[in-house]
C-alpha cells in the first residue's frame, strides 16, 4: 500500500525564493508543501539589509540581472516586479522607507517581512514542513505523479518538484553586502 502523501507542488527551501514560490502556487490553488531541513523558514531574511530587510529597490529592471538567458528577467518582471511586492508590503500594514537609491527597507525589523510570506503561504493553504530532511529523490510517471521523495517525516510524490535551496557558497566571494 501506498503511503506518500500527494501534492500538486513540492517546494524545498523555505527561504524568500521557496516562500513566494509555494505562496504563488498555493493561491493559484495548487496543493503545495514546502520542506526545510532547519528549524524555521526565512532564516537568511531575518538577517537581511542589517535585520531590516532591503526588501525591494525602486529601480529594479532586467539590465541589472547577469544570466544567461536576458529575456528570462525580461518576462519574470514583467508579470512580478517592485510595485507588486510594494503592494504586498503595504497590504500587511508593514512600515517601510527609502534609503538610498531607491532600496526599500521595512521600519521596524525584517521578520515582518517573514511573517508576510508566512500569511500569504497559509492563504494559500500551503503546509510547511521544517526539520524536513530529503533522503531520497525518484522520478516517478504514475498519474500526476512524477516525483517520489523519502524525508525523515515520511514520504511524498508531487507532480512538479521544485529546487529553491540558496546558492552554493563560494569560498573565495567576499559578497556584496551594499544593501546593508
Ligand atoms: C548578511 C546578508 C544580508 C542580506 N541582505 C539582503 C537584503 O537586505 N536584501 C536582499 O534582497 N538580499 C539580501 N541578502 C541576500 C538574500 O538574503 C539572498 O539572496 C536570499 O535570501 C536568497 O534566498 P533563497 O530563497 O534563494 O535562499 P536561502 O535564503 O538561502 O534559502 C534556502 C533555504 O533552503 C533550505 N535548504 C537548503 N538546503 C536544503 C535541503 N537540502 N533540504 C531542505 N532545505 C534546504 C535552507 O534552510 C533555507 O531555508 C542578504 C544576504 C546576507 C548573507
């Protein structure tokens, strides 16, 4: 008998790109579970811009993204950009100002932002799984489902996997830390 639990969207990684991910496709009324193998989702957010969360830039336009395929930034901000995260932002009540050269940081402490995404996930009816650790991943092409994972909570299959880990970390990159 099969045990794994069933979902549209897996998300591993609960960090801002894992967040708005599972939130999007939980509010376009995809089941979404979104793991993370640390204690609490948006760790990395709490201590972003300085704890205040640069959260957004006023000027934010695809020449100012290096990848290797341009028209990707092209589209993606085309249908998300600044003002639609400003929105979200003044939606939850959430105080902010610029800096300088149109960075955007919340008043009072990132973890409001945190918080944000948190609301909007559970809009979303998205579950979060954290000390989630990933053992095992398997395709799988059985009906809807084409992943199978084992995790220390149990197994899951999922139609559409998605990978929103964090970068690998460079050891010889000092890191631009200009947003703080
Ligand atoms: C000091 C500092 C300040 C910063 N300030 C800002 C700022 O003000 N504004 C800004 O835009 N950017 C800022 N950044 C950069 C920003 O934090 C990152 O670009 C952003 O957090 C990356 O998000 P992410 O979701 O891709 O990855 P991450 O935030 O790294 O999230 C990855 C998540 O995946 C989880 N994970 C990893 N491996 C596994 C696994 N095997 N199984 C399950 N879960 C796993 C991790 O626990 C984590 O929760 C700052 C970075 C630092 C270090």
């Amino acid at each position: 008998m099969n045990m794994s639990k069933q979902f549209d969207v897996i998300v591993i990684g609960g960090g801002a790109a894992g967040l708005m991910c599972a939130l999007t496709a939980g509010q376009r009324g995809r089941r979404v579970l979104l793991l993370d193998h640390a204690e609490r989702v948006g760790k990395k957010i709490l201590i972003s811009g300085g704890g205040r969360c640069n959260f957004t830039n006023l000027q934010v336009e695809a020449a100012h993204f290096i990848s290797a395929n341009p028209h990707f930034c092209k589209s993606a901000l085309s249908r998300f950009g600044p003002n639609d995260f400003i929105a979200l932002v003044e939606k939850h009540g959430i105080p902010y100002h610029e800096k300088k050269l149109g960075q955007l940081f919340c008043d009072g402490k990132s973890v409001e932002i945190v918080n944000l995404l948190l609301e909007e996930c559970r809009l979303g009816g998205v579950q979060i799984r954290t000390k989630c650790s990933v053992e095992k991943i398997e395709p799988r092409n059985i009906g809807e489902s084409r992943f199978a994972l084992q995790t220390n909570l149990g197994g899951y299959e999922t139609e559409s996997l998605v990978i929103a880990t964090g970068g690998a970390v460079d050891p010889e990159d000092r890191g631009d830390r200009s947003w703080i």
